[in-house]
C-alpha cells in the first residue's frame, strides 16, 4: 500500500483529518485492538492528532498529553506518551491485556521507542514540524 502525505497548515486542519480517519478506525476496532504508532518530534502535532481522533470518535474530555502518567484512558480510546519509557515498562501497563480487548483504540506517541512489543497490524504515522503552524503528516 503507498504511504499517504498531508501537510495541514493549523491545529484545526490536523484535528479535522484525525477526525476523519476516527470513523474508519472505528469501524477496524470492532474486531480487534486498533494500535496506531505515533512518529515525531516535540511540537510535531502527534497530541493534538490524537485530541482530533477523539473528537471523531465522540469522546468529550479533554485530551492532554500523558508525558508524566505515560497513559491515560477515555473510555476506549488509551492515549499511551513512551518517551521516558521503553518496552519492558509498557508491558508492566498491562499492555498485553490492553491489546486484546476488541473495540480498544490505542494511541502510542514516540511509538518507535517500544516497537519491538507492538502488534504486526500497528499503523504507523509519522509527524513532521514544518513551521509553526504547518505539519507533514505520513501514513
């Protein structure tokens, strides 16, 4: 499958495209855990994605980064930051259990870090910073 690029030029632009692909995920997570791995810098727009996908997905909490809880739950929807951590300490989350759960959707920022414990089927979509309000997004 060839990759898809977006360069979204506002927070608004992102989080309208993650709404867009929320409906999809939805319709994918009804029969298994949906992991999508997030790529990119600080300041990348991997957290306000996220808070767009949530938005898609009808969750109306507010959506902040867990950089110092490293996971946070919305009901179904787990917002996973691996920055400070590394597989071992994702698995001691209950990562496994998380991922078995049909109709879970799980989002990973700094996903690459903890690659080796996460499922064959984990879409991948890499955030890059252009300027300050424009966003490379790639999946």
């Amino acid at each position: 499958m060839k990759s898809k690029e977006i360069i979204t030029k506002s927070d608004q632009e992102t989080k309208k495209l993650a709404g867009e692909m929320a409906q999809e995920i939805m319709e994918r997570s009804n029969s298994e855990a949906f992991v999508v791995g997030l790529e990119g810098d600080l300041g990348s727009g991997k957290t306000t994605f996220i808070q767009g996908i949530a938005q898609g997905l009808g969750i109306k909490d507010k959506i902040t980064s867990p950089t110092f809880v490293i996971m946070k739950k919305y009901n179904f929807l787990y917002h996973i930051d691996c920055y400070r951590i590394e597989s071992d300490d994702l698995l001691e989350l209950g990562f496994k259990e998380i991922i078995s759960q049909p109709g879970n959707i799980i989002m990973i920022e700094w996903a690459e870090r903890v690659k080796d414990v996460l499922p064959e089927n984990t879409i991948w979509i890499k955030f890059e910073y252009l300027d300050k309000n424009k966003r490379r997004i790639t999946y």
